[in-house]
C-alpha cells in the first residue's frame, strides 16, 4: 500500500470514527432516561423497604421469632440490592455524561474536574472495550489515588481522550504479550494519580511488550502504528501529546524496555 493509499485509509477510518461518535452521543442520551427511572425507582423502594421495617416493629409481638427473623434478613437483602442498584447505576450515568461531554464540549474549555474519578471511568472503559472484543482477555489493574485530592482545572473530554489513548495502547500491548508469553505471564497495569508541588501526575504503567528503538523514536509520529490495519489509526500519540503538552501546557513521558513493560507519565500543572 503507497502512502496515498495509506492516507486515504486514514481518512475514511476518521470518518467512520467521526459518525461512531455522533451514534454513540446518540445512543448514550436514550440510555440516561431509563437509567435514571431505574435509580429513582430503586431509591424509591428503599424508602418502601424502611417503612415496612417499620410496620414489622410495630408487630413483632404478633410474628414469630423466626417469621420476624426471616423478614429482617429479606429486608436487610434488598436493601442491600437496591443500593448496589443505585451505585451502579449512577456509576453508569456518570460514564454515559463523560461520553456526551466528549461530543458536546466546549472547544478548550476547562472545567473544575475530580481527576482521579475521570481516570477510573477511562481506565475501566478502555478493559471493558477490550473484553468486549475478546473475552478471553483479562488483566490485574492496580490503583492509587490520592484521597481528597481537589478538583482541578482541565479540559475533561480531551484528557478523557488521552487516558483512554494510553490505556487503549497498554491493554493491546498486555493482550499482544499474553498470545506469545503463555499461562505463567500474568498482564499488570498500574494507574497512580497524585500531586506533587504545583503538578498533579497521572500515570500508567504496563508489563507488557514494551517499546523497541524505533518505536520510541517515531511514537508521535502521526499515523505511525504498530497496529495491523484496521486496528490503529497511527494518530493516538500524536493527540496525547498535543493534548498534554500544549493545551495543558504540561509534559508526557515514558520509559519503556522492550519486553519488559511501558510507563507513561503526565505532568500537568495546577491551574488556579
């Protein structure tokens, strides 16, 4: 295939990606109405269940032992449930307004932002985007937030954008690995967000194949990949970096051993 060809590949993948984000926005909109019917509902019936409890004090003299027993475990076991409903559920509301923000934000606009609940939610999207194509695929996450770090100041949907480019190029460096590595390879990332002086740092490291000369050397290259077509567009690198280094005038790194695994960092400073 001749660089022309090549771009035009590009091009039309750009293309099927742009209208993929226009469904998606789409699709995610019709998903919030019912999700938010199923959280009220669910709160709802636990208000429900708290006064049944209520009613089942008031005459316990006329139940037995056991009955009442037995209602107070059934009752414990759905409450249970239902906060397990709401706290996924507004898990995934919050996931589906990340996706709206992506393709309704303001162009450059930074918001107050909590940090390290946006890397989570990418983080988790980029695993379960990646199981969702092979469900044999299967990793040990570790994390480490700072707790009460405060919200700062960033371009949400762009930094969404960069954590999930990272995250993406990890898991198909943990997942192109594993095919070769056997059962005693066991696929590791590694997220941390912190502050440290005026920066807050995000990274995210993997043991996975790492990084030969050559790819380090051409990594921001645009449609540069090491992706088989189809699977990469070539210009992932080149958006981080833009999206690090000149819209939040903060810095990317990485360090990476071929074979061994991969760490990338981004140093962002604290906008006041």
């Amino acid at each position: 295939m001749d660089q022309i060809d090549y771009l035009k590949q590009q091009l039309h993948n750009q293309e099927k990606l742009a209208s993929l984000g226009m469904l998606s926005a789409g699709i995610a909109h019709e998903i919030q109405n019912p999700l938010n019917f199923v959280i009220n509902f669910s709160k709802m019936s636990d208000k429900l269940l708290k006064d049944l409890s209520e009613i089942v004090e008031d005459n316990k003299d006329k139940l037995s032992d056991d009955d009442r027993e037995e209602v107070e475990d059934i009752v414990a076991d759905l409450q249970e449930n239902m906060a397990k409903i709401v706290e996924h559920g507004e898990r995934a509301i919050s996931i589906i307004q990340g996706i709206l923000l992506v393709s309704r934000g303001k162009e450059n606009e930074f918001r107050p932002t909590d940090v390290c609940k946006l890397v989570k939610e990418y983080v988790w999207l980029s695993y379960h985007a990646m199981r969702a194509n092979d469900k044999t695929f299967n990793i040990s996450i570790h994390e480490e937030y700072e707790p009460d770090m405060p919200m700062m100041m960033v371009i949400p949907q762009d930094l969404s954008r960069a954590v999930l480019n990272v995250m993406n190029n990890a898991c198909y460096a943990l997942w192109n690995k594993k095919q070769e590595a056997g059962e005693d390879y066991n696929p590791e990332v590694k997220i941390s967000v912190k502050t440290e002086g005026s920066d807050f740092i995000i990274s995210i490291a993997d043991n996975g194949e790492g990084m030969t000369e050559e790819v380090k050397q051409r990594l921001y290259e645009n449609f540069f990949t090491t992706k088989p077509v189809g699977k990469g567009t070539g210009l992932g690198m080149g958006i981080t970096q833009d999206i690090i280094e000149n819209k939040h005038g903060g810095k990317i790194s990485f360090e990476s051993t071929e074979g061994e695994g991969t760490i990338f960092t981004f140093t962002i400073p604290v906008r006041k």
